[in-house]
C-alpha cells in the first residue's frame, strides 16, 4: 500500500465496467443480431435445445446491459443480471467444445473468463466516469452518506 493520495482504483474499475459493456454491446448487435440475424440466433438457441425466443431475450439482455455498463449506470444490479446468460453460453453452448475458445464452435475459456470478470464487476462497482456518480450518492452497496 502506497501514501500516495491518488488511487488509481477507480478507473481500472471504469476500465472494466466499460470493455464488459462494449463486449455485452458487441455480441448482442454484431453477432446476434447483424451477422446471425434474430430470426438465425433464434433457431441456433432451439438447436441446442434452448427455447429459440430466449435468443430475443437474450438480444434485448446483453444490449441494454452493456449500454447501461458503458454509461455506468446500475452496475451491480445489470451485471448479477447478464451473468445467467454467460453461465448458459458455457453450458449450453461452448462446454462439450473443449477449454480453448479457438476449438471449433468456440472453447468455454473466453466465456468463462467474462463470467469471472463480470462477478469481479458486480463486487466492485461503477468506477470512475459512472453516471449513477451524479445521481445516486451514497446508495451503492457497502456506502453511506454522512
């Protein structure tokens, strides 16, 4: 531990909340819905005997959750929420694939690794640049207002 009073915490914090959210953003627009198509990640969903509207759901999911990552808003509360379709993407989708992601069909490392790193979001919070800053003080988990 330093003396220093400059903690650079918080945007390594920021960092994370905000590469989580391009990624959510990411596999939600780009993948699932301009490569794939909504109609083509439903019927994929239905072939691993998920229930194909799952995959609008999940869509709608990771969209909005990484908007609200990137803009810092929420954090605890949308990261606890995107983790459950982490867990079915390595279940359901990339397990009996082998670790590594570059297998074919995708390893579970990588989902793995965002799953860890989203539990890691949820326990610290927003970060540095989060808009929740400016209008909700004092209401994240573990702090109080004088």
């Amino acid at each position: 531990m330093t003396t220093s009073s400059i903690s650079y915490q918080p945007y390594g914090i920021a960092l994370l909340r905000i590469s989580l959210g391009i990624m959510f953003i990411a596999h939600s627009v780009l993948l699932k819905l301009l490569t794939f198509g909504l109609p083509g990640t439903s019927a994929f969903f239905h072939s691993v005997g998920l229930p194909g509207p799952l995959a609008y759901v999940t869509f709608a999911a990771e969209a909005i959750g990484g908007v609200l990552l990137v803009l810092g808003i929420g954090t605890r509360f949308v990261v606890p929420a995107l983790t459950p379709f982490l867990a079915g993407a390595i279940v359901f989708v990339h397990f009996g694939n082998g670790w590594v992601f570059s297998a074919p069909g995708g390893g579970w490392e990588y989902p793995a690794f965002l799953l860890v790193a989203s539990v890691a979001q949820a326990l610290l919070g927003d970060g540095a640049f989060a808009l929740s800053q400016h209008f909700d003080r004092g209401h994240d988990l573990g702090q109080r207002t004088a």
